[in-house]
C-alpha cells in the first residue's frame, strides 16, 4: 500500500452525509426545464473548466495532417494508417501521431477514440486494446500516445500542447486532462475528413486517468456520439464529496499538472466545489454513456462511480430517453445496459476483455 493509499478512507461507514449540487437547478436558484437545459450546460461546462480542469483555449491552431503510411493491418480485412498531424498555434508547433485501423467493409464505419498510455507502437498485442476484436465488430480504432499532447510527469507543460497558446500561469490555466481531451477532439477532426468513418458514431473511451481525459472530452465536445469511462475514478465518473478512496487533496498532491491550479482550493474542502462528478456524466445527455468500475479497484471508489452515473441521470430524463435503469449497485459482473450503461467487474484496476464486451455492446445496442 502507497503512503497515499493509506491515508485514504477504505471505509464505506466513514463516508457520511454530504448534498450534492443539483444539474437541474441553475446559478440563479430556479429549476431548469428541457429549454433552459442547453444554456445549464454551458454554465457547469464553465463550472468544470474555472473550477477543475482549466480553460481550453480557444486560439484558433492550424492543423495539418500527413499519411505516414497505409499498409494492411494486422487485423484481418482492415487497413492501418499512421497520420502525423502537426498543429500551429500562435506560441508555437507540436504534433501528434494517430494510429488508425479501418475495416475494409462497404460504408461509413463507427470509430472507437482513445488515447493510450505507453505509445502507439506498444498497442498491437496489449489486452487493454483490442483492436481485432473492434474491427471484427465492424469498428474502427484509433489511438494517440497520451505524451504526444502533454508527458505524464509534473514538468511537462514546457512540452505540451499548452505551449501552442500563450498564458501558462493563470489559476484556471488547463492542465494535462485539458490537453489530452483537447488532443480527442482533434483527432475527431481529423476522423470528420474521412469518408469510411461514421460522423455520427464516434466513441471516446479511455481508462484511469484516460478515462478522466475522455469524459472531459466528451462534455466539450459533441461531436462524440458516445462515451466510456473505465475505472476513472477521482476527477473522472467518482463522486468527490463521498471522500471514499481518491481524494481531491491526494489526487492533486501526487499528480499536480493532471488539473487546473484552482482546483487545488478544494484539497480536503470537496463540498465547496460548485460541481461534482455526476455533473460531468449529465454533460454527456443525451448521448449514450458506459461507466465501469472493478470491485477490487477501491481507489477509484467503485460505488462513487456508480452514483455518478445515478445522479446524472436526471438531466438523460429530462431530455427524454432513459438514464441508468437501476437505483441500486448492480451485483458484480451483471452489467446493466441502459442508455446509461454500468457494469462492476470482478477483479482489479484494468481494463479487460469483459470490459470492452460491455462496452461494444452498448455501442451496438444505443448506436446500431
Ligand atoms: C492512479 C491515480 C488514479 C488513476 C490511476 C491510473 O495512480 O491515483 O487517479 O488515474 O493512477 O491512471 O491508472
């Protein structure tokens, strides 16, 4: 056990009570009905960006892709691209690599978008990423190194996408979830430009602190018709206030480039944030969401995740199709397949096969 680990509450007893923010209930007091839903959205966008994640910049950045290469994929019947695609910003250059594997079929094709935390080159022959099993779903995959758009270390802003823009101090300044879910949504740009690709069906997914990255991209940008959330736990699907595993303080002490510096106001003070983490799920509605925790995996707090999920659920009612379909924490290893999808696996902090089944399936069964 991490020092970290152990100052952590384990304990579902020493969770207390707490109230959490209500999405249906604007900054003025007054409930927010479907009209008044839309301009709710962007105040709790603004909410996470002042408060949790940072401002993403909104510069305009010139980006350029180039076809490294286009080969037959490793995976039957598909092709695999590599695309470099370099950005120009008003403070700088940088660029990433996308590695794309398409089924060869007739039509446009849903793509499946995540970033992945040891390279490219390291994807082929990981169980965390199955990209055969994708595209003999008729799916497409890419993916794009994490450390291409910010290193994964506390001093690697300098060498981030962040130094494109100008103004790296300010208190709401982004921090590494900005810029992997800011580097998301331009590989969805690029993805746009593609004929084989379903404008419609794009999937931002990702695991752990990825998972965080994912959802945060998938509140920002709707040009996401679905997003997974895999073990994300603090700052990502987990509900700060329950103090249950991950904390605000422990999070930002060990990891202080993942958020923004206000953030940091809230170290061991969750019931002053003016949102929680449910609020984040409900910025997904009415698009379909999986969350997934591992009953092993109580860092990430598992039963947090799940009532992440149910507290966001209103705002799915509210635009009138369905949340999650039940109340209580489902038992282990029955996932629950409504429009708000949840499933506790047994085991630890991973993303497994039986994950991905979950999450192909809600794909198939809420996007066709
Ligand atoms: C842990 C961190 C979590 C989670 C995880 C991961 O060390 O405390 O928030 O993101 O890493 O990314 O695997």
């Amino acid at each position: 056990m991490t020092n970290a680990q152990s100052q952590a509450n384990d304990d579902e007893a020493k969770v207390g009570t707490y109230q959490l923010p209500d999405p249906l209930v604007g900054s003025d007091g007054r409930p927010v009905d479907a009209a008044a839903w839309p301009a709710r959205r962007r105040e709790i966008l603004d909410l996470f960006a002042d408060n949790v994640y940072g401002r993403t910049p909104t510069a305009a950045v010139g980006a350029a892709p180039t076809v490294l290469s286009t080969e037959p994929s490793p995976f039957a019947g598909a092709t695999r691209s590599r695309v470099s695609i370099s950005f120009a910003g008003p403070h700088g250059r940088t660029s990433m690599e996308v590695l794309l594997d398409l089924p060869d079929s007739v039509g446009p094709v849903p793509v499946f978008v995540g970033l992945n935390f040891r390279g490219n080159q390291h994807v082929d022959g990981d169980s965390r990423w199955p990209v055969g099993s994708l595209i003999g779903r008729g799916c497409g995959s890419a993916t794009v190194y994490c450390g291409d758009l910010f290193p994964d270390r506390v001093d690697g802003r300098p060498d981030s996408v962040a130094a494109l823009f100008e103004d790296q101090s300010a208190a709401d300044s982004w921090g590494a979830i900005g810029c992997w879910a800011w580097g998301l949504s331009r590989v969805a740009d690029y993805l746009l430009t593609l004929p084989q690709v379903d404008a419609g069906r794009l999937i931002v997914h990702g695991h752990s602190r990825l998972g965080k990255a994912g959802l945060w991209a998938a509140a920002q940008d709707e040009h996401f018709a679905m997003a997974v959330s895999n073990e994300s736990g603090c700052g990502g699907a987990s509900l700060a206030r329950r103090n249950f595993g991950e904390t605000v303080g422990l999070i930002n002490d060990r990891f202080p480039h993942w958020f923004s510096g206000a953030y940091k106001r809230y170290n061991g003070a969750e019931s002053e944030l003016p949102v929680d983490q449910h609020m984040l799920l409900a910025l997904v509605a009415p698009r379909p969401l999986a969350v997934a925790s591992a009953v092993e995996d109580r860092w990430s707090d598992p039963r947090g995740e799940f009532l992440g999920a149910v507290h966001a659920s209103p705002v799915y009612e509210l635009l009138g199709v369905e949340g999650l379909a039940v109340r209580e924490l489902p038992p282990v290893d029955q996932p629950v397949s409504s429009r708000v999808g949840y499933h506790i696996r047994s085991g630890g902090h991973d993303i497994t096969n039986y994950d991905w089944q979950q999450f192909m399936h809600l794909a198939d069964r809420h996007l066709g």
